[in-house]
C-alpha cells in the first residue's frame, strides 16, 4: 500500500532462471495485478486472493509504503446453501484482502450484525461490489482471517485455537538505515587501559 498516492499495488515476485553468466542464479520477475504490467495499481474494487510481498526500489523517497502480511493458511470453503447459511454470513471471508473506497458510514467488514444475521449486508462485499474507483483517493484494505477448521478425534478434550497474526511492515520511510548511522573513525575520547593495573585488585 503506498502511503504517498494512496494506491494499493499487487506484487509478486517470480523465479526467471539465469541471470547473466551464471545459471544458478535467479532474477525477479514482477507481475502486477492480473498478471498484467508490472506493479499496475488496482483501480476499482475488488477481492484479492491473496497479497504477495511488495517490491520496491532501494532508496526512493518518492515510494513509501506498507508491507501486508498474513499468515498462509485453507480459506474459507463453505458455501452459501451450507449450514447455518454460513457462507451468506460471512461473504467477507471469501478473501484474505479487500480494497474499498473509503466511506465513513463502512465500519465492519462483516456487516453490523454478521452472527445475528441471515445474509451479510454493509459489510466489504458489498462495498466492493459497487466496483467504485479506487485510484487516487482515500481506500481501505480490508484485511480479514476466514478459515475452515477440519475436525480432528485428537480435537477432544481439548479443543484446539488458530493462531493468525497480521503485520504491516514498513518499506522505504528512510533513505538510509537509522540504526547505521555509526562513526566511522576511531573516537578519542576512549583511552584504553593497562590490563596489568587491575591484576592484583588494585
């Protein structure tokens, strides 16, 4: 997601075989969203399967933005005649990722009252279903966890959890690395010191 033109990029990256003489080596392949050109930015609404790790050019001011990572995991696999009507209930979990434009009235992914509910309504589904333009202006990725749990005879007692984590990682905020920004010549101040003087505890 770049923070500066407010778009959402999809990037993935892909083995091309031999770079230059040496054929063991691998160059990268950017495919941009639909297997189109390179780092196309989406420009209406739409679900994302899934949102491979952005790449970006090394020191560039003028590119700022977010990393999205999920976890890998089955999505959701129920469909919408399936018990319980739970893939009507729950239309946002179709996909890990949603762009929207942004609205103010647009608070829940889900809907206001996804377990309450007969079908989703209000939720990123039906906002992305408007297929509003999303480019150059304020969006927001929606960025949801729908998994299937698989029974298992082990599941009883104890009943296993489904650890999922999200991170937003930073990329390209700096031109150079803070953390490096150490001396490079010796500093005088320090004076080293005999190791005999404290040998004998003196």
């Amino acid at each position: 997601m770049d923070t500066v033109t407010k778009q959402l990029f999809r990037v993935e990256r892909l083995p091309t075989g031999g770079y230059g003489d040496q054929d063991d080596d691998f160059a990268l392949k950017i495919i941009g969203p639909d297997f189109a050109a390179p780092k196309k930015p989406t420009e209406h609404c739409k679900p994302a399967d899934y949102v491979p790790e952005m790449l970006t050019q090394p020191v560039r001011s003028d590119f700022k933005a977010l990393n999205v990572l999920q976890p890998e995991g089955a999505s959701f696999t129920v469909t919408d005649n399936s018990l319980l009507r739970l893939g009507r209930r729950a239309k946002y979990a179709r996909h890990h990722v949603w762009v929207t434009r942004h609205a103010d009235y647009e608070l829940w992914a889900g809907g206001e009252f996804t377990n309450m509910s007969r079908e989703e309504e209000a939720g990123c589904y039906d906002a992305a279903a408007r297929n509003d333009d999303v480019e150059n202006t304020d969006v927001v990725a929606w960025a949801v966890f729908g998994f299937t749990h698989s029974p298992r005879v082990e599941d009883w007692l104890v009943m296993p959890v489904e650890r999922h984590e999200l991170h937003l990682r930073p990329v390209d905020f700096f031109n150079v690395n803070p953390a490096l920004d150490v001396p490079s010549h010796l500093n005088t101040a320090s004076v080293l010191v005999d190791g005999e003087c404290c040998a004998n505890g003196d």
